[in-house]
C-alpha cells in the first residue's frame, strides 16, 4: 500500500468516526430533551373580595377592562359595619381597600396591573361577606407545560433547566423551569411544568402574551451519561456562534 493510500485510508477513518461521535452527540442531546403535548401562556389572578355583607353603590369598572394597580374598583356600603364603627370597631386602610366610616363604606382598589376577567357584582347587587366582586388576571406571564414522562425522565427534570419557547409566530424565546409538580388524569401520570419567561413582558406583540396563548415547549433534562461533558461543551460551542 502506498502513502498516498495510506494517508486516503486514515482520512477516511477520522471522517467516519468524526461522524458517528456527531451523530452519537446529536442523539445524546435529543434524548435529553422533552418538548410538551400542551403549554400555554399564563398568568397569576385573585379574586376581588366583600369583606363585609352591603350593597354596591359603585361599580367602576366592566368585564374586560384593563386596570392599573391602585384604580378604583368597587364601593360597597354597609350598614352593619356602619354600626360596627360606631361601637367602636377599628378598620385599618390597606392597598387593597378603605374605609369611610361616616357612611360605612368601603372602597376597593386593584393591588396589581391586570385585566378584569370576571365580574361577580354589579352595582346595585347584595354582597354576602366575603361574598366575590371581580376576578382580576394580571402581574408576570408565565408559562404552564405538561408533559407525559417515563419515571426515569422525571427524575431527571431540575428546577432552573432551560426550557425553549416556541410561540404561536415561530419566534423562539428562553426561559427556565421555575417549578415542577405532577397530577394524574384518565391517560396516567402528568407533570405540570411551570416556565418563567421574563422576555414574554417585552414583546412587541402583545397579543403573543395574552394568558391562554398556546406555545410549544421544549425542556433540556439533565444529562447523566457520560457525553454530558462532551454534548454541553458542543451545545455552548453552537450557542456562542448562535448555530443554536
């Protein structure tokens, strides 16, 4: 065999291994990955609560209107607080209400920005104590994914994993797995993955945003075989020269 053969031979036996180690990586790092079979965005809600029994004698705002943190919201009087008052019950003011004790009323306040998605009372309406007024969604968008996991794959996944976002316009964003909890339906277990994604608060489309705006998740497990070193190095490589 001549040199020229010889040197033709090892060429083409670094490329087949340079090839099965790619190929070895990429199908190391898929398996390392779960993408989810329903995610949507989400976002925190409360409920606007009657802290004593009256009437609404104001109602400030409809079903769907946006809020600021501090707007007025409701005013409810209430003649048994009236006579509370008057025998000498202590109210404080809070962020979330105040209280007239000239006319026993209560005035409530939003304590976040959000949007009213339900309106439990109308002006004019009875209120039992406690009774509710208004649902109000707003503070940071998040995302909430589920997953079908084998156990093995459970136990792999960590609070702080990168997790890819794909929205509904094929733009992809970041974010990290904030909290991991499980539940069971009809078709067996479910793990309920909740996604922070900061960057959802400054997108320019803010439709995309929305709570209940469907997206695609897929979440990096932790790598326990013995690529992980390997596979991370390559995936920072990609990242670093934005291949990834």
């Amino acid at each position: 065999m001549t040199w020229e053969n010889r040197f033709r031979l090892l060429g083409g036996i670094t490329a087949v291994v340079a090839l099965v180690l790619g190929l070895t990586l990429v199908f190391n790092h898929r398996q390392n990955q779960i993408t989810s079979y329903r995610a949507a965005v989400a976002a925190d809600s409360y409920t606007v609560g009657a802290d004593h029994a009256g009437t609404v004698v104001a109602q400030r705002v409809q079903a769907g209107d946006t809020v600021r943190r501090g707007q007025q919201l409701f005013a409810v009087q209430s003649l048994q607080l009236k006579q509370d008052l008057a025998n000498g019950l202590e109210v404080a003011d809070t962020e979330a209400y105040r209280v007239s004790e000239r006319t026993g009323t209560i005035t409530y306040y939003s304590v976040i920005d959000g949007r009213v998605d339900k309106l439990e009372a109308l002006q004019g309406n009875s209120v039992p104590g406690g009774g509710p007024l208004a649902e109000i969604t707003g503070g940071d968008r998040y995302i909430n994914a589920s997953f079908r996991l084998v156990p093995r794959d459970y136990a792999r996944v960590a609070v702080g994993a990168q997790a890819r976002i794909v929205l509904p316009n094929d733009q992809v964003v970041t974010g990290s797995v904030d909290q991991v909890s499980v539940s069971s339906d009809v078709e067996g277990a479910v793990s309920t993955l909740r996604i922070a994604a900061p960057v959802l608060q400054g997108l320019d489309q803010k439709t995309l945003a929305e709570p209940g705006t469907p997206v695609t998740v897929t979440v990096q497990l932790a790598d326990t075989s013995w690529f992980a070193p390997v596979t991370d190095a390559v995936n920072d490589l990609l990242l670093q020269v934005g291949l990834r």
